[in-house]
C-alpha cells in the first residue's frame, strides 16, 4: 500500500535541501507526515506533474514548494494543484535570494503562493504554518502547536542577559 503523505514538500534542486530539510525536521517534530523531493518545473516538468497527483492521492493537503533564482517551482505547483502552496525563496549566490523571493512572492492574481522568509527560517516556518492549517481539523496536532508556542514563551521568560 502506498504511504500517507499529509505534506509534499518539493525543491527545484538537491542543492536547496540544506534549506529545506528544516521545513521537513519541523514537521517530524509534531509526527506529521511528508515525502520530500528534489524535482525541477523547467528541468523535468513531467515528473513534477506526476509527483504532485500522486501525493495529492495519498493525502496531501498542503505542498511546501523551495526554489532559487527565477523561481518559478511554486507557482507552477499551484496552477496544478487547488491545496494550499507555501513558498519559500533560497539564498542565491548573485542576489541573495531577492530574486527567489520576488518570483514566489510575485504571483499573478488567481493563483496563489503563500511566500515565507527566504531560507531556513522561511522552511521552517512554511512547516509550521502546515501545522497550524493541519490543527484546524486535528485536535491531537493543535495540543502539540498550543505546547511549542508554550515552550518559546516560557524560553523568552526565562532568558537572562549577560552581566555588563
Ligand atoms: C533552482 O535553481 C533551484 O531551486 C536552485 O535553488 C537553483 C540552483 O540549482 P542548481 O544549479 O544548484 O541545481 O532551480
């Protein structure tokens, strides 16, 4: 039987995978399931069609979508599918991911793109933006999202400054 996938997080390259394995660590951490996949909208459009019916049939109800430069990866997500696309932009070598955010962020009316912060604050937050739509109709997940926003509360409490 083919595995449940709740979230299908896909890269334009195996080099975005530094970044984009904190989108998938943060959604581990609350036993949220998810496939990742390196698969490029202009390098092999195809295969990135296939993958997102097939994710879509096992359950999927967001996509996660990392891309650099002209980075056109979620948009082209998002004309395939109607679930939720959270993008988020890379660090590029030339403009420091300027030119990934603003190609995410970008988009045409009609289909939309979620954007988050470029890099890994922007996965990570992708990730748990999923969380936070996924607790909507899960009780169990809204529990563990009420307790890790508890634990950075309670982190600020009790942070002290160094003596001068
Ligand atoms: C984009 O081009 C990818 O998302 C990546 O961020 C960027 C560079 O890709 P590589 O040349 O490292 O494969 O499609």
């Amino acid at each position: 039987m083919s595995q449940i996938c709740q979230v299908g997080i896909v890269m334009g390259s195996t080099s975005d995978w530094e970044v984009m394995q904190n989108a998938a660590k943060q959604l581990k951490e609350f036993g949220i399931t998810c496939e990742a996949r390196a698969l490029s909208a202009h390098r092999s459009p195809d295969l990135l069609m296939e993958w997102i019916e097939d994710v879509t049939a096992r359950g999927a109800r967001c996509f996660i979508a990392g891309a650099g430069g002209a980075a056109h990866l979620a948009g082209v997500v998002a004309a395939k599918t109607p679930l939720p696309v959270l993008g988020v932009p890379m660090p590029s070598k030339h403009l420091q991911g300027l030119d990934s955010l603003l190609s995410i962020v970008q988009m045409p009316k009609g289909i939309p793109v979620a954007t988050f912060a470029i890099g890994d604050a922007g996965a990570a937050n992708a990730a748990l933006f999923a969380v936070a739509m996924l607790a909507l109709g899960d009780e169990a997940v809204a529990k563990k999202l009420a307790a890790f926003r508890e634990k950075q509360t309670a982190a600020v409490k009790a942070a002290k400054l160094p003596e001068v």
